[in-house]
C-alpha cells in the first residue's frame, strides 16, 4: 500500500520496494544472484571496507550489502536521475555512503570514484546496456580503481556462447514459471509509468527519457560469458569465472 503523501522516508521506501517487486518479476532468481556476489566478496576480501556499486539504480545493492558488511563504506554510481533520486531518499542519510551521478558511456566517470582504492564493485542487471566496446572499457576502467587481491562481480544476462537452440529454450522455459504479477503491482513499464506521474519523480523521469531517447530500456547487448571472461582478463585482471549460474544469467567475479 501507497504510503500517505508527506512523510518522505516512508515514500522513498515504497519507491525501492516496489522496484524491487518488479525486477523479482523480470528476475525471479535476482536475490540468488545478489546472495552469490555478496559470498564470492566475503571468500575473496573477508570483510570489504570500500565498495563501489556500479550503475546502482536506486540502491537496491547497497542496501543488502551493509545489512551483511555494516562496516563498508559504499559509493553508489548511476547515470539516472529518477533512480538515484531513490537511492538518496532511502540512503542519503546514512554516512557510510556515497552518491554519484555519472555515466559509464563517458571514459570521464572513472574521474568522480578515484579518489580511493576499492576493495569490491558490484553491479547486477546493468551493464548489459553498455555496447561491446563500451563494456571493455568499463572493465579497463575498474583494473584501475580495484586495489590489488580486490574483486569485480557482475550478475547479468550471459547466455553460453553458440548454443542458440539451448539459449532459446531456457528462456522459452524462465518465461512459461516466471510468476505473475500480484494485482495491484508493477511490472517495468508499470513501473516507469507511476514514476512518471508522480509529482517528485515525473520531471526526472522525463529528464531519463530524454536521456535514453524516450526509451524506457534502450537496445542492449547481451554479452556470452565467454567474452566477459576474456574482457576482464584483457583489461589486466588476474583471474576471472563464472561463480554462479542459472539459466541465461549469471555471476562472474574477477579477482585484481
């Protein structure tokens, strides 16, 4: 239920509920993913101080991780307006963290988080927006700010390379269990459309749109696994796996 206009912390905490409703929708297994990430830190770094989560969205990430690792000091970055609005109103009173507006399709974001070493980044269900050569860079950019023995985790669609029947049949298959809708909820476009009419979050909304060309999700490029491996080797990371996997989607930790 909508909480009453006027106590704010209470709306910014419906907004992230409810977008985390959505995505469970789109991604029934999405906890099972984050869990993954969040265990393969603790094996790699025992207990992070400093976490950079990566095209944050409204803080979904942020806020599981300092439920598991109290003491991380995390600085969330994302390009959305509407998004991080969220995180702010849900987060930006929590001195552990750190807010950022900035876009990973522009080489200069790396600038606004390098003022310090990370122990973990973490992004999930994001940089499937970046095109090939973007995502390469992106990965280049994070060999710079992981400190050495730090760790990279990336949860996002990454079917097996060249094995389109079986890639099409596990995706005929999540679609025919994916769990419908509660009455009353939100899915994506469900979603964007009440973030659009509301009062706070419609011009940011309309600034996103803007942004993304009047798109609620602009074309994607969904990696194989393969590739995300061999980028993150190419852009100077020691090791990199797949540390988890279900269906088309999966974890892949690279270790600096």
């Amino acid at each position: 239920m909508r909480p009453a206009k006027g106590n704010e912390r209470k709306e910014w905490a419906w907004w992230l509920a409810s977008w985390d409703r959505q995505q469970e929708h789109l991604i029934p297994d999405r906890e099972e993913r984050l869990a993954a990430m969040f265990d393969a830190v603790e094996a790699i770094v025992d207990t992070p101080r400093l976490v950079l989560d990566l095209a944050c969205g409204p803080g979904s990430i942020t806020v599981r991780l300092l439920r598991r690792f109290a003491d991380a000091e995390v600085t969330l970055v994302d390009v959305d307006p509407a998004l991080l609005a969220i995180a702010g109103g849900v987060l930006g009173d929590d001195r552990r963290v750190r807010i950022v507006r900035a876009d990973l399709a522009e080489p200069s974001w790396v600038e606004s988080v390098t003022a310090k070493r990370y122990d973990a980044v973490l992004t999930a269900n994001s940089l499937h927006w970046l095109d090939e050569p973007t995502l390469r860079r992106v990965y280049a950019d994070l060999a710079r700010i992981v400190r050495p023995g730090g760790v990279v985790c990336n949860a996002d669609p990454m079917p097996p390379e060249r094995a389109d029947r079986l890639v099409t049949a596990l995706e005929r298959r999540a679609d025919a269990v994916r769990p419908k809708i509660p009455e009353g909820g939100l899915d994506w476009e469900g979603w964007w459309q009440a973030a659009a009419a509301d009062s706070v979050l419609g011009p940011l909304v309309a600034e996103r749109n803007e942004r993304f060309g009047g798109e609620t999700h602009p074309p994607d490029f969904t990696s194989p696994l393969a590739r995300h491996v061999a980028a993150f080797q190419k852009a100077g990371f020691a090791e990199a796996a797949c540390v988890w996997r279900h269906g088309t989607g999966a974890v892949v930790a690279a270790l600096r």
